[in-house]
C-alpha cells in the first residue's frame, strides 16, 4: 500500500481539476433547473389566475337572478382566454 501512494500523488492534479470541472457543471445543472422550475411556476400561476377569473364569472351568472344567463354564456364564449 506504501508503494501506490506514490502513484496517486502525481495523479491528484488532475483528479482535482476533474472534480472542480464536475462540480461546476453540477452547480449549473442546479441553476438552470431552478430557473426552468420557476418559469414552470410562473406559469402555473398565470393559468390558475386564469382559471379563478372565470369561475368567478361563472358564480355570478349563476347567482344572478336578474340577468339572461344564455348572453352571459355567449358573452364568456366571445372572451379571448388570455
């Protein structure tokens, strides 16, 4: 065992700077996938704003006696989604 210490110690140079290699790459894995996840969020978000606007409207169509439901309906069609 005394003998390959020896052989490893030359090695560690490069050992190092392949680890310094991959742990960058790993830290920019991280960084990217955070961004992706918070895009991906962001967007959830909007869709789910999106979502609550319209049940709303939907709520008061029907708990609004004093309006024609069917133009509310078709008004709701009309709408662009964005």
């Amino acid at each position: 065992m005394g003998d390959a210490i020896w052989i490893l110690i030359p090695l560690a140079p490069f050992l190092l700077a392949g680890f310094a290699i991959w742990s960058k790459h790993q830290q920019k894995m991280i960084e990217k996938q955070s961004e992706m996840t918070a895009e991906k969020a962001a967007q959830y978000a909007a869709h789910t704003e999106r979502l609550e606007a319209r049940v709303r409207v939907l709520e008061r169509i029907a708990t609004d006696r004093g309006v024609d439901v069917a133009e509310e309906i078709e008004k709701l069609r009309d709408a662009p989604l964005n």
